[in-house]
C-alpha cells in the first residue's frame, strides 16, 4: 500500500514538471478530483520546487494517516527531521483550527507511526498570505523532539527549514 500519492527524492522533485507531479498526483488520486484540488496542488509544486532547492531528502504529497483517515499535504524527511507541511491557499489568517490540523497530525506521527518516534517533528502551516509574528521553535515539554506548530509564509519557509535543521543540530551536540 501506497501511504502516499506522490513520493519522490527532493532532487527528483526538483527536476520534475509540475505537470509530471499533478499527473502523478491525480492518478494516485482515488477521490473526487475538484479544480480547487488541482489548483492547490499548482500552489503547493511551485513554492516547495523555489523554497526546496538547497536540500537533499525525500517528498511525500498527500501521506495518508490510517488511523484518522486523513492525509498530510507534504511530508518532507530532510537531515533527520519530519516536517509536516500543511497549506491553507488562499487564506491571509491564522485559525485555531489550522494549527489544530497540523498538531494532530504531528502528533499522529510521534505517538503512532514508529519510524517518527525518535525524530524530529516539525508541523508548519503554510499560509501563502500570512503576515503574522516571527517563527518561534521550540519543543514541546512531554516530547522533547516534537516541536511547537509554526505557521510561515511561502518566501520564508525555506528560511525556517534552515533554521529548524539549525535547532535540531544544536540539540543534538
């Protein structure tokens, strides 16, 4: 079984069309495939292949979560940290249920999913018309590599990728 309906290396990612990607996506697709769908989808293929670039690691589109019978937008396994990438197109504001969303799957993964248990987690909410506060990292106190969700706007996700690699790196000298 396929957890996912689109995975791939971050370099094969990055050399790939985005029609290749949203083809890949659609075939694997076993729902309804909406135009808000395949519009989303567009989105979310340019900012991760400009914001992507420097890294090396593996992409995960749509990672299914049997046990809610959800699925996360993006995962991405990059130096030894999940992160957990959940976008809201076409939304300028936080809500309490967005970070809600990505919380659960985070800790879905950290509780649940065994490969996760030992990692980093990172859940960012990705809200292309976010103008918000500064990214805080920080971990969680009940789990110690689980951190706080962060909500970033597409020109600084690469930005805080960097900086969550920098903090896991720091916290395992």
């Amino acid at each position: 079984m396929n957890r996912a309906f689109y995975s791939a290396t971050i370099e094969e990612f990055l050399t790939s069309s985005p029609e290749v990607v949203k083809g890949i996506l659609s075939s694997d697709n076993s729902f309804s495939l909406e135009q808000l769908q395949r519009n989303a989808w567009s989105e979310q293929i340019s900012i991760l292949q400009k914001s992507l670039k420097p890294y090396s690691g593996k992409i995960y589109f749509e990672f299914s979560i049997p046990r809610m019978g959800k699925r996360i937008d993006v995962v991405l396994l990059i130096s030894g940290t999940i992160f957990i990438l959940e976008f809201k197109t076409g939304e300028s504001v936080l809500t309490s249920s967005a970070i809600n969303q990505v919380w659960d799957y985070a800790l879905d993964l950290k509780n649940f999913h065994e490969a996760s248990h030992n990692q980093y987690i990172a859940p960012i909410l990705i809200i292309p018309k976010y103008t918000g506060e500064i990214v805080n990292i920080s971990t969680t106190p009940q789990h110690p590599k689980l951190l706080f969700p962060m909500v970033v706007s597409p020109p600084e996700l690469n930005a805080l990728i960097q900086n969550v690699n920098n903090f896991a790196d720091d916290k395992k000298k």
